[in-house]
C-alpha cells in the first residue's frame, strides 16, 4: 500500500499500518482473556450468603403410631403415556397496528384464539396453551422458530379509549365512527418467538422427588393447559381456580357481593404419581346488574341521595360496565365533577352553508342529561342529579348516565370484605363431605379434560375415581388440670365439669360496664363469683357502670369516651385491672374497636367483651372465665407430659419452640406495613406459657427482615435475641439446646428463602449471643392455603382428630404430611400441610407427628382440639390485631417506637413485647437478664 495515498476526499494522507505482532514462541500456552479480567477484578468479601444453600430435607421414613384407617383424598390418579415428547416454549409479544405494547390483559387469549383459528395451517396444525401474559406452549415444535401474524378483532372491550371511545356521545364522528366500525374493531401484531425446550421425561424426574427447574416448570404447564382448558369455555380464572357464569352458583353474602362457587383444578407431583388435584373454591365477585343498585347495596344506602360519592368512585374504578343502549362493553375510569344535568360537552353537528349543497360543522355546549333525552329521546328517571359514568380518559372523557349502565358478570371483588360478609361467606360456602365429594366427581365429569388436544397430545389419561389411601389416627395427649387432677379428651374435646384450673388467676378491682344493653347484671356476677369458686378463681365484687340512656345515640368513639370518663370519677385510686364489658349485638358491634382500641392502645387494661347473654348457664360463665383467666396470665390446663417431662420429641433437653408468621394489609392498600409477629415459649419445661414479639416491615413482604439487626456498640436489636433472653430468664438460666420453630403463611416457592435467609438470622442471632453455644436446630412450615381434603370411606363424617398422612398424597422426596388434629363438627376438615423442611435434632416421623397433635391441646382459649399447634395460632392472632390497629393509625400518625418500652398482652397464656410498635400503651416495664 502507498502510504502516501490519499483518502477518498483527497484532504490528508491515511497513516502508515500498525507493525505486524511478535510472533508466538511454540513453547507458549495462550491464556484466555476473560481469566485475565477474572484475575484483575478485586475478591468479594465473604458474605453470610456464601454458607452452601440449604435444601428441603428428604423424609425420614414413614410413621407407624395409630390406628389405621382408609381414606378418600380429592386427588384422581394421572397417568401420561408420551414420556419421550417435548414441550415447547414461545414468548409472546403482543402489539397494536401502530407497534404501541397491548397492555389489558384480558385481550390477550383473544387475539392469541383468533391467530389458532386463522393460522393454524401455519401453525403446523398445532394446539396451543397460553399463560394469558407473554408465555405459550406447544406439544412439538412450529414449523418456524419466529412467527410473526396480524390479526382484526372486533367488538373489543374499550379498555382504552380510541376509535368511538375519545368522542362524547352524540357527536357526528362518533355515530360515524359506531357506523364504520360497529364493534370496535382493532389490529393487533403478535409475535411468537422460541424460548426453551423443556422434555416431557422431567416429569418423570419430578416424579421421582429429582426436582429441578425443568422437573417444576413441566408440571407448571400441565396447569396452564388446564387454565387454557377453563378460558375456553368462558370461565374467570383466579390462579388454578376457574368460575362459570352460572346465577346458580351465587349466593348473596351482602353489601352488593356474591359469593362465587368453582373449582380448583391443578396437577401434583405425589409419591403415587402425577395426581390431579380437585376441589371446591369460592370467590368474591360483583353483583351484575344496574350500577345504581349496586351502589345502594355496596353503601347500605336507602336512596341514590345517601350514596357517599368519593366512595363510589373508588369502588367503581376498573370494573367493566355494559351499555343498555348499545350492548357495548366499557372499563370504568371514574364519575364526572357534576350531576347529569350540568356536565356538558362539544356536540358537533353540521349546518347548511350559504352556497348550495355547502355544508359546514359546528360546536354547541349541550348537557349529558338533554342529550340522552333530547337527541336520543331515551328517558331517564333518576339520573338528572347524579354523577354521570366516565368510561374514556381522564383528560378526554366519554360520559354516560348511571341508569345506562349494567355491571357485567363475573368480575371479581377484590376490597377488603366486613365482618358480617366474612362470615357470611364462611356459611354459604361449606359443604358436608358427601356433598363436597359429589361436587368434585361431577366437576371432574363437566370439564371434559379427557376431549382436550393437548392433553390428548400429552397422552393424559385421568382416573374418574377419588385416590384411596391409608391413614392413622393418633391417640390424644393426656391432659392436667388442677389439683393434679389428669383426664383424656374424647373425639378432640373436653370441658370443666367437676375440674379445676390448673393455675387460676384471681379477679380483683375490677369492673362491668354495660352500653345499653339489658343484662341481669346481679345474675351474672353472682354466677361468675360460684362458678370461679368451683375452678379455683377468687373473685371479688366488681363496681358496675351503665351507660346513660341518651348516650346511645352517640358515636361510638364519644360512647366509650364518655364510659371511661365516669370510670375516672368513680376509681379515684386507678385504673381497674380487668374490665367485663357487656354489648347488645352478639356479633358485628360497632363498639368493638374503639372499646378495643381505648382499653389496650391507651390505658393498657385487659377486657373481655360479651354479648348480653339471654340465658345465664353454668357451662357459659364457665367458658367466659376460661378467657378471662387466660388474659390475665393464668394457665386453664396443660400436657402431662409438661410435668414432668416425658414427650420424646423433646426427651429432656431445654427446648423452645417458635412460631412465626406476617400479616399484611387488605388488598389494594399498598401503603400499609406488614407486621410480623413471632411467638415463642417460655418457662422451660412448660409449652403452654409463650412470648410474642411484634414488629413492622415492608408492605406486602412476606419474609421476616428483623430476626437478627445487628447495631452499633455490638447490640443486636432483633427479635430472637429478646425472645432467646426471656426464655433463659424465665427458665431458671437455662439455655435451649434444641430450638423447634413453626413457620406460618409461606407457599413452596418461598422454602428456598425461609430456609436460607430467616433461619440464617435465627443462627446468627443465637451466635451472636455465644459464639461457643451451637443449638440444634429444627424447621417445621405449616400451610393452610392447600386444596387437599380427606374423607372417610365407609362414613359420612368428617375424618376423626388426630389423623395423619404421610403416604400416597404427599411429596415424592420431601419430608412433609397432612394432619386433621381438630373434630369438624361442620364443613368440610381441612388437614393442615406440615413440611419439614431441616432437621439436625435426628426426630423421626413419629416424634414430630406425635409432637405436633400434641401442641393443639393446649391452647388455652378453647375446650377443643384446633386446627393449628397453638403456637402458630398465637402468633396469627398477635399479627391480625395488629394489623387491624396499623390499619387504623397509619397515614395518620407512624413513627416507629425507639428505646426499651415493652408491651405485654396477656392471652393463651401469652405475654407479648414490641419495640416497634406506635400504639400501644406501656403498663408493664421489665428487665431481664443477659446470658
């Protein structure tokens, strides 16, 4: 090359090539760039997260103690014959005409249908399941890694406005646009690109307890083909949960919200192989019908003048409506600032020109109200002074009257439901199990899985026949109460006749108060104090107070304000230590919270509140001082085995035993922390005496950040480390060798976190204490929020308490099983799911089965076996009341408690501490030693 040459534009000459590289002597091993950047970068500091991940343990071996029993189990046998094929993943990209993303989410099954029905030649006759967002799956490959089609929609929800939604009803354009395109037609490009391979054999894999990502995202797509099963045939869907239109499946439950009967429909992976898994389900949905209706409903309101309208813009926000005048569907963006008849907007309309033929377009303000009466000579009855619907944009919107629009069906509710709803949808909702078992069978029938293609061309087959298994019935727990009197429960209950409490508390300065309710209150206390006497409880005379009869009309807040006013002048020497408080309604009182709110959060007094009873029993006062001694610290009955010491789960050696769980705010308040709440024992070797420590944390965080917070000054301000203290305190200086914790309200894609990020802050805690003091550790989750059900094959009752399985139903590695510990007198009994997920203290089966059914007779609030070990329901209970008063105060006043206050809230035997907490009063301060 001349390197005197110029460039192209002849300006300046190119610079002489770069000299050739030295050559490589033969004797030279090449290293590879990326090792050198990999030498180059600095090491990261060794972090907790480094520990090798821990795993869920396999299971032990099955248990032997109990009676056997046969058993039905809502699972159907599965049985897949094409093992060698594949699936297919495609991600799905979802545009408009103009490349804008499609974002509502219920058009996408449509458009992906539409695509199936046009091009399913070019689809190489394949048959599709869709996730509804931006994953599809297929049997086989298509003949194409990258597909691109272009589909016409019509009659398209209006989600957002175009076309006929950006005009104002009556408009020319818009009757012209209505004309032009009738049913809101719409392009859309959608795009099918290849994303994985994922072998039908991982199932297999899966099968055999070999989980790994393929093993769980191959029976994921089983259930997608099962959602894909329910769209079709027009159903909502609520994760693995499908719901028909049908009106008999309703049923009313109040304040414009129907209960929504269903089914739940997923596959699992078992130690008898795939199963489906089939049950009843239920949800919330909105009463269709007219919008007005609905309101007066939803707001308890007699007339359209009493519907709080800021309200009824919240409530309506997102729902879809149905026009009565053109059948057209709408997504609801709010209400107009003004009533019908004032809210206007630009009509236009032509008008003749001066020439011939000429003609020009004009603007007039006209009223919603004379539009619709006017032009469209539709009457309207009711709408004049009421807002008016605005299903287009904020800034360019589309006005409706009320009167015009009917809600659709199946749309879900989502708000936070009353008490009265909740337990309306409690009673409608249960079923005996002969009737659950025949709603299942017959839903399993209706769903034709068997005539799917692509569980045709998975080689699905699914037995008709409920799963038979065997189970055992555990003996209950030998109980003790006073006088070292011992008794064993019968059928999961038991009562106090002819018994004494174990440790009774007695009832002193106390008092009664009674908002206008009509009680014999001389009865009553006369009861109390004979009945305490028979259990051992010394009760004194209480003062009793009674509300003035016109402070019933009063707000509640003033009502209790006024009670603790007279409460001051009548006990100059302080505040009482328990009050009796006596309401008129039995359930739903609009007294409860503030009466609640005013006793704990600012005066620090223990309560009972009762309904005033019609009859007065032994067996009433009887439960009523069975709370009573409860909350004010005493002990109702325990294990025999607590004294002394003979359960072999625990053989012994200090053991505390944690129970935790986190609570969130209702749906659709983001703002609101969850509040998580821990609850362990104490009083070593007693486990019917615990502790509860309550702290905040992000909202809608599940996982518990505040187990261990190292500070400045070498403190840890966690909350094991003052959990861990009281039980060393309150156990003569004992320190637990074994450490048993029960986790509540996580799913199994969560195990993988609870095991490597909270017990590691529960390891590090207890490190942190003594470098030299290594407990055993043991990790127990327990879920409710499972479909599985058990059933007794030659009875129609519920399974008896104290049931256990661990075999066919359950997983095929994992060590987990099913307990019914409680008698269900009504409903259906939902077995609780225990996994357990780490064990180093070497129990077997038997010993954490056996442990577990016993920790749900102690609960001290009941006379019955329950459902969870008391230690999970404690701490429930100690994370929903506080979340019911965040709820409350937050927004309003939130600021984190700082410095060494404690609260302590007396129930089941349980004291509870926060330090983090910003309503509760402090009536109790107490130091306690270190380790």
């Amino acid at each position: 090359m001349d390197s005197g040459r110029k460039d192209d534009e002849g300006e300046k000459p190119l610079p002489p090539p770069p000299p050739p590289p030295p050559r490589i002597p033969p004797n030279v091993q090449p290293i590879k760039a990326e090792s050198v950047l990999v030498r180059e970068l600095p090491v990261p500091c060794k972090s907790k997260s480094s520990n090798p991940e821990r795993l869920p343990m396999s299971r032990p071996g099955a248990g032997r103690n109990g009676q056997r029993i046969p058993l039905l189990v809502n699972h159907f046998t599965s049985d897949m014959k094409n093992i060698d094929g594949d699936f297919y993943h495609y991600s799905v990209v979802l545009k408009y005409e103009d490349d804008r993303p499609v974002t509502g989410k219920r058009i996408g099954r449509r458009v992906l249908d539409k695509v199936l029905e046009i091009y399913h030649s070019d689809l190489g006759q394949k048959d599709i399941a869709y996730d509804g967002e931006k994953s599809l799956f297929t049997v086989g490959a298509l003949p194409k890694i990258n597909n691109d089609f272009t589909v016409v929609l019509e009659d398209v929800l209006s989600t957002r406005t175009t076309d006929a939604g950006n005009l104002s009803p009556g408009s020319d354009d818009f009757d012209r646009k209505r004309r032009r395109k009738p049913f809101g037609m719409k392009t859309f490009k959608v795009e099918l690109n290849f994303a994985a391979k994922i072998p039908m054999k991982s199932i297999r894999n899966a099968l055999r307890g070999q989980e790994n990502e393929k093993s769980q995202e191959s029976v994921r797509i089983l259930d997608i083909i099962l959602r894909q099963h329910a769209a079709k045939q027009g159903c909502l869907l609520v994760r693995q949960s499908f719901f028909v239109n049908d009106p008999k499946n309703f049923e009313e439950i109040g304040g414009g919200v129907l209960a929504c009967r269903g089914f739940h429909s997923s596959f699992r992976a078992t130690q008898s192989g795939l199963s489906l898994n089939m049950d009843c389900s239920t949800t919330m949905i909105v009463k269709p019908g007219s919008v007005l209706d609905f309101l007066k409903s939803n707001q308890n309101a007699r007339s359209t003048s009493e519907i709080d309208w800021v309200k009824a813009k919240r409530m309506l926000k997102g729902l879809r409506v149905k026009i009565l005048t053109t059948n057209m569907e709408f997504k609801i963006a709010g209400l107009s600032d003004l009533p019908c008849n004032q809210q206007t907007f630009s009509l236009k309309r032509k008008s003749h020109g001066d020439g011939i033929g000429a003609t020009d377009t004009e603007s007039i303000e006209i009223t919603v109200y004379d539009y619709f009466t006017r032009n469209r000579n539709l009457p309207l009855s009711s709408s004049a002074t009421l807002p008016c619907l605005n299903v287009g944009k904020p800034k360019r919107p589309t006005y409706y009257p009320l009167e015009l629009c009917s809600l659709v069906s199946l749309q879900r509710y989502t708000k936070a439901l009353s008490t009265f709803q909740r337990s309306s949808l409690v009673e409608k909702s249960r079923q005996r199990p002969p009737e659950r078992m025949k709603i299942i069978t017959d839903s399993l029938r209706k769903s034709c899985y068997d005539a799917d293609p692509m569980l045709k061309a998975c080689g699905l087959s699914i037995s008709t026949q409920l799963m038979q298994l065997e189970g055992r019935v555990l003996q209950p727990p030998r109980m003790k109460f006073g006088n070292n009197f011992d008794f064993t429960p019968r059928n999961g209950r038991w009562n106090f006749n002819d018994k004494k409490l174990y440790a009774p508390i007695a009832i002193e300065n106390w008092v009664i108060v009674i908002f206008s309710a009509r009680c014999n209150v001389d009865l009553l206390t006369s009861h109390m104090m004979r009945c305490g006497e028979m259990k051992g409880m010394n009760i004194s005379q209480p003062l009793v107070l009674e509300e003035h009869g016109r402070m019933g009309r009063e707000s509640p807040h003033n009502r209790v304000d006024a009670m603790f006013s007279t409460m001051k002048e009548r006990l100059k020497s302080g505040p009482p230590r328990f009050i009796l408080c006596i309401l008129r309604e039995r359930k739903n009182s609009d007294l409860y919270g503030p009466w609640k709110r005013k006793t704990l959060a600012e005066f620090g007094i223990v309560t009972q509140c009762i309904a005033a009873p019609s009859k007065i029993s032994d067996q009433y006062v009887t439960n009523v001082l069975l709370k009573i001694n409860t909350k004010l610290g005493g002990i109702n009955s325990i294990l025999q085995v607590e004294h002394p010491l003979r359960d072999p789960a625990r053989s012994g050696v200090p053991t505390i035993i944690f129970g935790m769980d986190v609570s969130h705010g209702p749906p659709g308040q983001a703002h609101i922390p969850s509040i998580a709440a821990v609850v362990s024992s104490r009083e070593w070797p007693m486990i019917s005496r615990y502790r509860a420590e309550v702290r905040t944390q992000s909202p809608k965080s599940e996982i518990i950040d505040s187990l261990f917070k190292p500070m400045p000054e070498n403190r840890d301000d966690g909350i094991i480390r003052e959990l861990l203290v009281d039980f060393y305190s309150s156990s003569k200086q004992v320190r637990p060798q074994r450490v048993i914790i029960f986790r509540d309200g996580v799913s199994e894609s969560q195990f993988s976190q609870i095991l490597n990020i909270e017990l590691e802050q529960i390891i590090e805690a207890c490190k942190f204490l003594d470098s030299n003091w290594h407990p055993k550790f043991t990790l127990i989750v327990a879920q409710k929020k499972h479909h599985t059900k058990l059933f007794q094959q030659n009875s129609p009752e519920n399974v008896p308490p104290g049931t256990v399985v661990d075999t066919g139903v359950c997983h095929p590695r994992n060590f987990d099983f099913y307990m019914c510990s409680h008698a269900g007198m009504i409903g259906t009994t939902r077995p609780t799911h225990y996994h357990v997920l780490y064990d180093e203290n070497g129990f077997s089966a038997d010993d954490l089965q056996e442990l577990v059914h016993s920790l749900s007779y102690v609960y001290q609030r009941s006379t019955t076996a329950i459902s969870l070990g008391e230690i999970d329901l404690s701490n429930t209970l100690m994370s929903s009341r506080a979340v019911r008063e965040i709820r409350r105060r937050v927004g309003v006043e939130f600021e984190p408690w700082r410095g060494d206050h404690v609260w302590h809230w007396n129930y089941a035997g349980a004291t509870a501490a926060s330090q983090e907490r910003p309503f509760v009063h402090v009536f109790l301060l107490r130091s306690v030693p270190r380790f």
